[in-house]
C-alpha cells in the first residue's frame, strides 16, 4: 500500500511528487511525506494522515528544487506518526531513503548502529537503511550514493523497493528492488526522469517507461540512468511504451491481470499483514475484529463460510484456528449451509471469507447466522462491501482490486488474515505460549521474501505447461494442511484452461480415484518436506507403479524428488503452516500458462463472473 514516486529533471519536483502520490491514493496510507533539495541540503516535509494535510503544510512552507523523492505509508513497525512518515534522513542530513517492504533483520541492524553511536528517530525498520547508506558513503563507497546504495542493500533481509537521494550528488536518485514488496519503474521524459512504485503515478507524464526486476538498482538521472544487478553487472533494459487507456495501464508490463495478480502476491501478503503486528511485541493487533478477550474465551466453535476459493481457503484457516487456538472449526460452502437448519448459538462465532464480499450465497449465510445470534465476522478484499457493513467485526485482505476472475492474491491474503485470527484468538485464549507466538509472527515476517522467491520458478512452471498443455485431464493430490490446496489448484486450472482437473486427499487415492490413473491424467502431488513428506512419496510410488505421469511440488533440496516423480517444481523452504501460501503459486503459474498456450481467455473465462450476485 506504500507509495514512491521521484523526480529529476528541470521543473520544481514538489507538485509533480504530489499529484504522483494523489494518484496512488487509492492503495491506502496513513501518512505522507516528500523530500527536496533545495539550495544544496535535504529538506523534508512529512504529516499524518491525508496528503491533504502534507499540501497544506507545503503551502506554509514550500519546498523546492530540480530533485526530490516522496512516499505515502501504511504503517507496519510504528504507529502512523510525522517521525515515522518516510523519506528518513541519515544523521548526517546528506542522504534520505523512501521504502516499500519490511527489513526483516532491521532489529539486529538497529542494535549494530546504535552500537556505532547513530540515534534513531523513529521506531521505523526502514531508517536502518539510510543509516547504513550513510555509513557505507562514508567508509567504503567515497561518497557514492550509488555504491554506498549497493553496500547497504546487500545488508537487508526481505523484499523491498526503495528509493534513495543524497545532497553531494544532487543530480541522481538511486531506486533499487530486492524480491516482489512492490514494483520500480522509471520514467523517461524529455530532459526529466521519473521513478515510481506504480506506472499510475507518473503515466500523466510520461509513456515509456523501464521496470527494474528482483536484485536490480538503476542510477537515474535527468537524461539518462544506469540499471546494473546488484552484484555490479551492466544491464539494458527494455524500454515499454505504455498505453494510455487506463485498463492496459493498469496491467502495466504483464499480459493479463491474472498474471499481475500472481506476481502481486509478495507485495499484497506485505499489505495484508503490515499495520496488523506489533513487532516489538510480537502480538498481533486486529482492532475492526472488535474481539474482546472475554469474548474469546467463551467461544465454542467457529463455522467458516465462503465459496469457491474463498471455501479453499477457509480449509486452510480450519487449521490454524484449530492448532493455535483450540477452537473447533467447520467450514461450510455458502450455497449450502442455510439449507441443512445448521446448529448455531451464541457461543458460535461465524466467519464468512469472500474478495468481493458480495457473493450473495455468503452473504445468505451470514444472515442464517445473524438470524441465530451468532458473532458474525467477515473477512473481505472489497473495502465497504456488504460482508464487511454487516459484520459485527472484520479483516480486510488489502490485497488490492482483483480484476482477473481466477481469484490469486485474494485467496493467498485471506488464508494470511486467517493466520493473524488464529494468533489473535489463541494469544487472547491463552492456548498459544508466548515463545510459540513469537516464532509464529517471526515465521509470517519471512513470508513476502518467499513468495518473491517461488515467484521466480515462473520460467520452469512455463516449460513445464509446454509438456502439459494439451491434456484433457489432471489429478492434484495433497494431504494435510495441503489438501487444500491440490483442490486450489485443479480449480485454477479448470476454470481458465478448462481442463477437468480434480483435487484429492492423496490417503484416499486407494479407495477410489487410482483407478483413473494412466499415462492420459497426469498426476501433480503436493510433496513438501513436512509431516506427511513419506506418505506422499508412497503415494507418487503408487501412481507411478500404474504408469502414471507424476509432477511433484517439492521443498527445495529434496534430491530424492528426482529420482521419484517425471517432473520436479521446486519451492523455497518455508515453515509448514504457512506453506499452503507457497505452495498454491506454482498451481495458480501453471493454470495461467497452460491456459495461455491453449488460447484461452485467461481473465474474463466462459460463463464466470468475478462477483456471483446471484443465486
Ligand atoms: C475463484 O477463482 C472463483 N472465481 C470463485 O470460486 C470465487 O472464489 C467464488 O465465487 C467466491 O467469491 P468471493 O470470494 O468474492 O465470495
């Protein structure tokens, strides 16, 4: 939800660097803030809430200059404050950094710098970066913003976007993108450069445009930048020419919205927790749930309701409220359960999970339980929708508008909500010690990274739907925690490439559906390294015993995989309750390929619509 944008070039920065961040509006904020150089120093200007405020500020007292950054914040660590508005300014005053994403390790950072005699003034974990800019100009990069960018970068754990300026070369800014917390894009003008976290923000001013991609920075100046890895090595990026009708704006460098959505994911999952975890104290904080403790303790039961996707995800919550708060779960489809008279009291907490939030056999559900006295609590991506105006309390998935109708980051946010709900009621009902609970946040701060990271096996998944694209029929087998998602992923790849795709407990394989199985269905088994990891190796052993076609999704490392299963999709490690996050976006990359060599209409597929407002 953080916004960037930058400018250098002739004209005053200051309004450019505003009407920008005016057009990121929409992704949410709390604060905002710009930085200018203005008569050789760094100036700053920062306030809370609305950009409104910092205008009228900047009426009081205007900023500028030929060069300038800004940002709008959605606070994550430290309460939306002026001292904690970006940009950040190193002690020194000669360099300021704006930054999207977490530094994971900033805790650690932190310490080593006050160690070194630097005063922080803010409780933010992006100031560690320009105080390590600042140390690395000084000892080791002679000054160069550039270099002294790098040094600080190869520092940092996490995803991130970050923009930086610095007052002794006042003719650049450095942008830099690590993982997938957002995008970079510059823009070339005429005699004028532009840098910003979303092509919106700038496509007022200019077409074309550059995207830095994972471990890429670019010097950019007012004619011409410089976009090296970071490890050094000269690149020349493509330029796009960016159309000006808004939908294909909004798609920005990807060919469908479905494909920006999957790729999306490390930056919504960043925006679904951010705001919602005390870091220093390693609690989470769900203030619109309106849960009292008392409350939580007298809970029973939990009955999840949703549909499609949102039912799949809802499977994956059942775990994590259930181990982390000892509450009992049932999930029900929507469309279902008002017709079985279900048993509902005032112990009964119901949770209705739909992007839209205007599913109207959801929203039907939610009545039968308002009808019956139940807590009713919704987990919702459509701000002000009816699921969420109903409820008695909520979690937004800020996972951002979802245009494509395969639902992608919404299901992967909403399993995210669910897991800050299962930290929520198990810290307020005391089944979760505080060193588990800890571990558990730590664990979430980590996902963005791996999401970044499995995003990157696009290019395998693709040569992968080359094989596999024109089969008839798919069997996806998970078990545990992951069973949900083997139906996840048959139901992406039916309804864009409308291939019959089932998904299955791979336990009951024997019991039925192995009787399906030849070299005409091929087999993609979900076989991470975790608790089930030998059972699903005996399964794959059994398909294959039946001359069946296995893909395996494995941890990365397993190098008995290979020696199991046809094709192998490797996956980073990633602690097991959150690996159905991991795990679901090599399925979601593998629908969106196949259906894209078949031809298919990949985001607006025959006879679905995004909101089913009908029965
Ligand atoms: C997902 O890809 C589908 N388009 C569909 O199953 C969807 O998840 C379902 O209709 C529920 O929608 P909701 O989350 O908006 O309630």
């Amino acid at each position: 939800m953080c916004g960037i944008v930058g400018y250098v070039g002739f004209r005053n920065a200051t309004p450019l660097i505003i009407d920008g961040l005016q057009r990121l509006e929409y992704r949410g904020y709390d604060s905002a803030g710009i930085a200018i150089i203005q008569d050789d120093a760094i100036r700053l200007s920062r306030d809370v809430g609305k950009l409104g405020n910092l205008r009228a500020r900047l009426e009081r007292q205007p900023l500028a200059g030929c060069i300038g950054i800004g940002h709008t914040r959605w606070a994550t660590h430290g309460v939306p404050a002026e001292h904690n508005a970006h940009p950040h300014i190193s002690m020194d005053g000669e360099f300021v950094v704006v930054h999207n994403g977490i530094v994971e390790n900033y805790l650690e950072l932190r310490e080593e710098l006050s160690a070194e005699g630097v005063v922080f003034q803010s409780e933010t974990d992006t100031e560690v970066i320009v105080h390590l800019v600042a140390h690395f100009a000084h000892d080791g990069a002679h000054g160069d913003v550039t270099e002294a960018t790098r040094m600080a970068v190869q520092q940092l754990r996490g995803a991130h976007a970050i923009g930086i300026m610095s007052s002794r070369q006042p003719d650049r800014l450095v942008a830099v993108r690590t993982g997938n917390a957002g995008g970079v894009a510059l823009g070339i003008g005429d005699g004028e450069s532009f840098v910003a976290s979303d092509i919106p923000a700038i496509l007022e001013q200019t077409r074309q445009m550059v995207f830095l991609e994972s471990r890429q920075m670019a010097t950019v100046f007012a004619d011409h930048h410089v976009v090296q890895t970071l490890d050094g090595e000269s690149l020349s990026p493509q330029i796009h020419q960016i159309a000006w009708d808004p939908v294909s704006a909004a798609k920005g460098e990807f060919k469908h919205f479905m494909q920006k959505e999957i790729f999306d994911q490390a930056r919504s999952l960043t925006d679904s927790i951010r705001g919602r975890i005390d870091f220093e104290r390693e609690e989470v904080l769900l203030p619109e749930l309106n849960l009292t403790a008392e409350q939580a303790h007298s809970l029973q039961r939990l009955v999840t309701v949703a549909c499609g996707t949102s039912y799949y995800s809802g499977l994956v919550g059942k775990f994590y409220i259930e181990h982390m708060a000892r509450l009992n779960v049932e999930v029900d489809y929507g469309s279902e359960y008002r017709y079985r008279d279900p048993i509902i009291d005032a112990n009964t907490a119901v949770l209705a999970i739909t992007q839209s939030g205007e599913t109207v056999d959801t929203l039907a559900a939610m009545e039968e339980a308002r009808d019956k006295h139940a807590t009713l609590w919704s987990i919702v991506n459509a701000i002000g929708s009816q699921a969420m105006r109903v409820a008695d309390g909520y979690i937004t998935m800020n996972a951002g508008p979802e245009i494509g109708v395969a639902s992608t980051k919404a299901f992967t946010s909403s399993i995210a909500d669910q897991y800050l709900l299962a930290l929520r009621l198990g810290q307020l009902r005391g089944t979760l010690g505080s060193e588990q609970r800890r571990q558990y946040v730590r664990d979430l701060e980590r996902l963005p990274d791996l999401v970044g990271r499995t995003l990157e096996t696009f290019d395998a998944v693709d040569q992968l739907a080359s094989y596999f694209y024109q089969y008839s029929n798919f069997l996806f087998l998970g078990r545990g925690i992951n069973y949900p998602i083997a139906l996840e992923g048959a139901l992406k790849l039916k309804e864009i490439s409308y291939i019959h795709a089932e998904g299955y407990p791979a336990g009951e394989m024997k019991h039925g559906p192995i009787a399906l199985i030849d070299e005409q269905m091929p087999v993609l088994a979900i076989a991470l390294r975790d608790a089930v990891y030998d059972k699903m190796i005996s399964q794959i052993e059994q398909a294959k015993a039946r001359g069946g076609i296995v893909i395996a999704l494995a941890t990365e490392g397993d190098t008995l995989m290979a020696t199991k299963a046809d094709h192998v999709l490797y996956v980073p490690e990633t602690p097991p309750l959150l690996s159905p996050i991991i795990a679901v976006i090599p399925l979601q990359m593998l629908a969106y390929a196949i259906a894209v060599r078949r031809g298919a209409d990949v985001d607006q597929p025959r006879n679905l619509a995004k909101s089913v407002t009908v029965e």
